[in-house]
C-alpha cells in the first residue's frame, strides 16, 4: 500500500513505542522522508531522519521545523506522539513532576504544532494527528497530571480541527486515545497492575504498537479525508 507516497512526515517521539512504529509504518506505506524530533535517538532506517531535539523547548523546536522545510520544502503529516509520566496521588505530585508532564506532552504538542503549521498552510492541505490516552478520557488514580495532558490534547484538537480548516484550508486534525501499549511507558508498571489492566480489558490483553500506528496511519492518509475533529479510543473496549 502507497497511501503515503511523496508524503513529508514528522513524527514526535519516533526513537522507539509506538512513534517509531508509525515511522516504520508510514515508509513502508511509501512516505517520502520521515522525521523523528526525539530527545533519544533510535536504530537509522532508510529516508528517516532523527532531529535530538526537546519539545518542550519552544526556540529549538522552531529551528528544528525551519531545518526540516529547508530540507523538504513542505511537511505533509504530523504526529504529536512524544509523551511521559511522572506518576503519584495528588498529595505527592511534585510541581518538578507537574511540569515535566505538562511542559512535554502538552506544550510539547504545542510548540510543534505551532511551529508547523504555517508550512501547512501556505499548501493549504496536511493531516495532524494527536496522541491522547484512555487516561485523558476517563481519568486514572495517580495520574492526575498526565490525564491533564491527556484530556487537555483533546481540547486543543477540537479546537484545530475548527481553526486549521476555517478559510478552507484542508487541514484535518484527529486524535488516537489508545488504552494500555506493550511499550517502555507501560514496561515500568509493576507486573501485578498490569495483570489487573488485562484483566480488566474485554480483550484480555495489552494493545501491541502496531495496532495503535494503523489507527494513527489511518487517520493521517488521505482515506479519512472527512474525518476532522475525531477522538479515536483503541482500547479493546476498555472504561477505567
Ligand atoms: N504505552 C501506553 O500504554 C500508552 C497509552 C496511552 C497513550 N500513550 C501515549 O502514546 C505516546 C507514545 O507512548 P509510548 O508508549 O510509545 O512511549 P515511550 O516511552 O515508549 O516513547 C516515548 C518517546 O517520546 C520521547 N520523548 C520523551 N520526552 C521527550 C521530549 N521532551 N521531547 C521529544 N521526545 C521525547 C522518548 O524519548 C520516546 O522515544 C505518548 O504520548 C503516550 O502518552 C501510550
């Protein structure tokens, strides 16, 4: 499948989880060039290329974006994937941990967006996608900051999904909530808790990358091309 041929792509997070698998994904799906903006660097592959950059860091993030349109002219598709934890009961938040989570997974999803989208409208076309959580949907003991991030995500979407297409630009936004991903994230969860989320989930087991990265694929491809403004849960069927 080609759904992605000539296609520029920006991934957040793309050194490994599910970032990296959409990476690989979209270049099998024929993408053009892949960027990874990722604090780590992960394996190279062909037409990806990893920029070390922190998104939370607003003046890096803008250079960044500046190098990759130098280097490719146009950016097609981006994906707001790079996220953390920092988790705890609200009495034992530390301000150090509420802002690490909100400086990354919400004004990280930001800075780049806002650092994109220009590009994106001066073609008058491109697809964002935006990675939230069950967590963001429905809440969660002891991650009372991520959840901020999480449902705060689903705010800004909603609200792109107007802004970005206002002059009738063709600029979808959408968001993937996934439940619980087979990732580092979820590997450092004592395995006690993990058992209950399986448990707990129709499906009796976690998500694998892959099947959050075609949900992503999918709503970043020309196929949901009246698709704007959506939450999609992917989450076996999961309510916590
Ligand atoms: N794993 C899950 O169960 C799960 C569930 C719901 C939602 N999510 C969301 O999916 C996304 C990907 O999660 P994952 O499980 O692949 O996580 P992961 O921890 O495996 O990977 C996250 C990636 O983000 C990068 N990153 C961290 N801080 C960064 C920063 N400041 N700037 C740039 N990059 C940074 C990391 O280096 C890493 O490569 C996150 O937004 C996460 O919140 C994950």
């Amino acid at each position: 499948m080609k759904r992605f041929e000539d296609k520029i792509v920006i991934v957040t997070g793309a050194a490994r989880g599910i970032g990296r698998t959409v990476a690989e994904l979209m270049l099998e799906q024929g993408a053009k060039h892949v960027y990874s903006l990722d604090v780590a660097v992960g394996d190279g592959m062909k037409n990806f290329t990893q920029k070390k950059v922190d998104i939370s860091n607003r003046d890096s993030v803008e250079q960044v974006i500046k190098e990759i349109v130098d280097e490719s002219k146009h950016i097609d598709v981006l994906v707001n994937n790079a996220g953390v934890t920092r988790d705890g009961l609200v009495e034992k938040i530390s301000e150090e941990n509420w802002d690490f989570v909100i400086d990354i997974n919400l004004k990280g999803t930001f800075n780049v967006t806002q650092a994109v989208v220009p590009f994106m409208k001066e073609t008058g076309k491109g697809a964002i996608v935006n990675l939230a959580s069950i967590v963001g949907e429905y809440g969660n003991i002891g991650q009372t900051n991520y959840a901020a991030t999480k449902a705060g995500v689903i705010g800004m979407s909603y609200t792109w999904a107007k802004e970005f297409t206002r002059k009738g630009e063709n600029i979808r936004t959408n968001v993937v909530a996934p439940g619980y991903v087979n990732t580092e994230m979820v590997q450092s969860v004592p395995e006690k808790i993990i058992d209950r989320l399986k448990e707990q989930n129709p499906m009796k087991r976690l998500a694998e990358p892959i099947e959050i990265a075609n949900a992503i694929a999918f709503l970043a491809s020309d196929e949901a091309s009246f698709v704007n403004g959506h939450v999609l849960s992917v989450n076996g069927g999961m309510r916590i």
